[in-house]
C-alpha cells in the first residue's frame, strides 16, 4: 500500500468499486486526506466485519504516513478550546497493569464536562474536568478492564448549555509490545523501533518522581527528553530518602488539530541516593 500512495494522483481512476473501503482508499490516493478520513468514519459506523476493520486499521496508518495525521481533519476547535489530546495509557508497577484513558488540553471556560465514547454505545465513564489557573484541564476515566481497542469513537466537550464541541476520533490498534521496562532497580531498557513513522514527533521519555507522603501526587521533579532517550535517572538534588519513580515513553500523532497519545509507564518504588 506504501507504494500505491506514491501514484500520480490521474491513476486514481483505476478504481471501480464505489463501497466506502474503496472510496476512502481512491480518496486517499488523490490527496485528499480529509475526505478519505470522513469516509473511514462512515465505514466505521457501519459496524464492519474483522476483516474490514483490518482493512480500515491499515487504510488509517497508512494515511498517518503522509504528515502525522495533520491532514485527517480540517482545523475545528471552537474558540474556548486551544488545545486538545486524547491519552491511551499502559500503566506496569510491580505487581499490576492498569489501563487508563485521559482527555487533556488547554481552554478558557470555568468548567468543562467530557464524555468519550465508542461507536455505538460504548461509553466511558469521564469525570468533571479539573482546571487549573492558567487553563489546563485533565480527565481521567477510571480503570479501565481492556486497553482501547482500534474503532470509531466518539468525544464530547461542553462548557455550559450554549459551548459545545464534538468530534469523531479514529483509533488505531493498540501497541502488543511493551517497548520500556526495568532492566533493575535503577535502570530501565527502550526497545527501538526499526522503522519510525519519521513525519511523528520523535518519542518522549517523561520521567516524574513523586514523594510517597504526597497524597496529591505532585511530581517534586519531572523531565522530558526526544531525541537520544537515557535508560536512567540524571543526577538530581532531592533530599535522601523513598520515592516513587515514574518513567514513560509518549508516542504522539495528531488528527488535525487533536493529539492523540499512546503512553506506555513503568513505574516502582526507589531509594534516594541508590538510585
């Protein structure tokens, strides 16, 4: 399929079939990546077979390819909402994996209510968005029993009766591989991959660590790093004593104006200065 998106756009016309797998890919072939993507969600809502969710699932990476996702959408945040992600979390501690879904982003309401949902009626049960001063607002679901699954969802986002905004999200599957994890106590392994998509933001390793008697769970130190990730922690001055240590790799891609991150966490206890 890689090198069918690199036909001239006249060869397009080869295509007869007019059912929307077809149409979505014919579209795709001729630039347009909006138009593809809107079919990709009438196809989705059409509650497709195994095989034809394979076939949407490829038809999205591939899309992806061309600018990071950029183009599968149309700029469409109304004026209140500056920035928004969508955040697909794989969470492993000692003795646990949990799942977590979270909406993030920057808006200039007081309040905000989310819902997400997958198509049809699938909805995920999303608290009150906390907001702080400067604007950044967070919800998070509670655990959730399965990582999210590759479909057509559904987000909601409304600041009181009259600001409302919606929007069809497509995910695609979710990573099998578990690409970090503790090598000891101190240090932690990355598994690269051989060929990154290079139109994405190389990954991010977000590193937090967190005081055991904090039960707000405020990060006493965080750092991000692309590029050349460390598989351990720098030197940091924090007094001797227990931590709790956070390590994720972030993945990042976008639907037009909507981030969509998959994070993968590893996280344990630590001493300090043993670490």
């Amino acid at each position: 399929m890689t090198c069918l998106l690199m036909i001239p756009q006249a060869s397009a016309k080869w295509f007869v079939g007019k059912d929307l797998y077809t149409v979505a890919h014919q579209r795709l072939l001729e630039g347009n990546t909006a138009a593809s993507f809107e079919t990709m969600v009438q196809a989705w809502q059409q509650l497709p077979s195994e095989e034809q969710q394979a076939n949407l699932n490829d038809l999205l990476e591939l899309a992806i390819t061309e600018d990071c996702g950029f183009s599968l959408k149309q700029r469409s945040l109304p004026e209140w909402l500056s920035k928004v992600a969508v955040r697909r979390e794989v969470i492993q501690n000692l003795n646990q994996v949990l799942l977590r879904l979270s909406v993030t982003g920057i808006t200039q309401a007081k309040q905000l209510e989310i819902t997400f949902s997958r198509w049809p009626d699938d909805q995920f049960s999303m608290p009150a968005a906390s907001i702080s001063e400067n604007g950044q607002f967070v919800s998070e679901s509670r655990r959730l029993d399965e990582p999210l699954a590759a479909g057509l969802y559904q987000l909601k986002i409304s600041a009181g009766k009259e600001r409302s905004w919606n929007t069809w999200i497509i995910l695609t599957k979710p990573d099998p591989k578990q690409k970090i994890g503790w090598k000891d106590s101190k240090n932690w392994r990355i598994e690269r991959e051989v060929l990154p998509n290079s139109t994405c933001p190389s990954p991010v390793l977000s590193m937090n660590l967190f005081d055991l008697n904090d039960t707000t769970w405020t990060p006493i130190w965080s750092q991000d790093v692309d590029g050349k990730l460390p598989t351990s922690l720098p030197v940091i001055d924090v007094p001797d004593g227990r931590y709790w240590l956070s390590v994720g790799l972030v993945e990042s891609r976008w639907q037009g104006d909507v981030s969509i991150l998959d994070i993968q966490r590893i996280t344990r206890p630590v001493d300090y200065p043993d670490f």
